[in-house]
C-alpha cells in the first residue's frame, strides 16, 4: 500500500447544465480553479447514449476496453477523484452506477457520460496531497495512481 495525507481545502457545489460531459466539465472546473487534487460527487442524470467503460474484455495481455451506451435518460449517482497526471493537468476518475426501469449499470465515466436535464456536483478540495501523482502505466496505458516518498 501506498499512501499520503492531505486535509480538506474549499468546497465547491456545482450545477451542471443539460448536454455537459460530465469528466470534461469536472475536469475544466478543477483547472479554472487551481484544484489539483480533490473528491467528486454527482448527483442528476444521464442522457440517451451516454457511454461508460464496463470493463476489459478478457485478459491483461493488451486490455481492450468494453464500452457500454445506456439508453434513455437514467438516474445516476457517481464518486471520483481528481489527481494530477505527470504534465500537473487534473484528471477526473470516476465511476458511476446508473438505471432506468430496474435496469442498472456500473462503470467509469471516462467513456462519455452527458447530463440529461440537470447534474449535482460537489468538490471536496484536497490540500496537500502532492504526492499523489496519476502516472502512465506501460503495461496497460492507464494513468494509475501512484504516491511518490
């Protein structure tokens, strides 16, 4: 395991408008306001053909990504974090469970998530967490996290 400590800096509440993708806002909210690091709630919905990544298709080999489009609006209720990566760029990961007539699915949002209507979000601020770094991973691409000593 590997951890740092940071304490709790401002807190930001957001509305967010129908059609805004929901990591891209994030993610140009957190630049706008120098928040380098910080926690994400959202709370609204999602619109017709929004995409969520569900998983790799099989294997770690080559990690092939399974996106999944949900169909009509659907409630939402997700949780992320925003870590810079190595450029110092914030960078939202965040999963998101959504349904629509007892149907449920769970994924990241990176894929394209959009707001139907109406989205809540509330940024909690991290302060002193710069230790924590979101670092490319060559065996899989991904930007994972990584806390740096």
């Amino acid at each position: 395991m590997q951890y740092t400590e940071g304490s709790l800096g401002r807190v930001f509440v957001l509305r967010l408008e129908e059609g805004e993708v929901l990591n891209d806002t994030i993610e140009n909210f957190a630049r706008e306001q120098r928040i380098s690091h910080g926690l994400a709630f959202f709370l609204g919905g999602s619109g017709d053909g929004s995409k969520v990544v569900v998983g790799p298709e099989a294997g770690r080999e080559t990690i092939i990504p399974m996106i999944h489009a949900l169909k009509g609006a659907q409630e939402v209720l997700a949780l992320g974090t925003i870590i810079p990566n190595e450029a110092g760029e914030p960078l939202l990961h965040m999963h998101a469970a959504s349904g629509r007539e007892g149907k449920a699915t769970v994924g990241c949002t990176r894929a394209g998530m959009e707001v139907w209507l109406v989205g809540e979000v509330v940024v909690l601020e991290i302060l002193g967490a710069a230790a924590a770094r979101r670092r490319k991973d060559p065996g899989t691409g991904f930007q994972l996290l990584g806390i740096s000593k």
